[in-house]
C-alpha cells in the first residue's frame, strides 16, 4: 500500500488499486473524491475557496484552489486516464465552521459552489458529511473506492 497525500490546494489520482489517497485536516476546506469502480481509477482534492471567478489569475496558476474549477479539472484528468465520468462516485468531506462564527462562512459556501456545479452537470453525491465544527482526515482506498473520514480519535466510512 502506498499513500498519496493531498495538501492543501492540491489534488493526486492513481490508477494503481494498492493506493490510498488522503487529505488531512480538513476545516472550511472541501475534500472531494471521484472513483470510477470499473476501472477502480479515483482523485481527490482538497479545495481551499469557492468559486475560481473570486481570482481568475489565481485559478490559472492553481485550479485546485478552487471548487469550481478544481473539481471539473479533477473529472478531465480521470477521463484522460481512462475513467469514465458516467460512472463517477463523488463523496465530500470538510466545509466546517472552524471559526464557530456566521462571518466568512467559508465552508458552507465551499460546500454549495460544490452542490451547484454536479447540479448543473447532473450529478449526485453518493455520500457527505460537512458542516459542523471539526476538523476531518479523508481517505480514498483505490483498491474498493471505500472512503475513510477521521476525527478527533474517530474513524468512520463515508
């Protein structure tokens, strides 16, 4: 087993069955993985703000940053490795309120901008959990597309 491990503003995929893919620590950040179970071909990414028209010049240098754009860049590298996207399992994790405050509500939009964009494609989410005030550890297990959260001690599939 190998582990890939997907920082901040980042995403990883893999081909090979023996790799886990993880995101650690995630607050108001969104983690988001596809998994196609045919071909056993997944990503994740761990998105750190909304929507990619906030900073175009930013989304440029690094799609990733963004829901909006990272997730779409995520489903066109799968393709290209052979995924395909009719078949696509999408979970997401994180969006927390780590700041226990109504002011940026960075998580709860991060979670919305993702809502919208698998609206407008026609998409559902197969699993979720966000919101709340904890930070979450996600894993994606390429071998069975199995996704791992875990929190403060806790681990559960999603």
């Amino acid at each position: 087993m190998s582990l890939l491990v997907v920082n901040i503003s980042d995403m990883k995929l893999s081909t090979n069955p023996e790799d886990v893919l993880v995101t650690y620590s995630l607050g108001s950040c969104l983690g988001v993985t596809a998994y196609d179970p045919k071909k056993r071909i997944g990503g994740l990414i761990h998105c750190l703000l909304p929507r990619a028209s906030a900073s175009p010049a930013k989304a440029q240098q690094n799609p990733y940053m963004f829901v909006t754009s990272g997730v779409a860049m995520m489903v066109r590298k799968l393709a290209l490795k052979g995924a395909d996207t009719k078949r696509l399992v999408f979970k997401a994790a994180g969006g927390a309120n780590m700041r226990r405050d109504d002011m940026f509500m960075t998580g709860q939009r991060n979670f919305e901008a993702l809502q919208r964009l698998l609206e407008r494609n026609d998409i559902k989410l197969a699993a979720s959990e966000v919101g709340s005030n904890i930070p979450r550890t996600m894993f994606l297990h390429l071998d069975t597309g199995k996704v791992v959260l875990r929190s403060l001690g806790n681990e559960r599939e999603l």
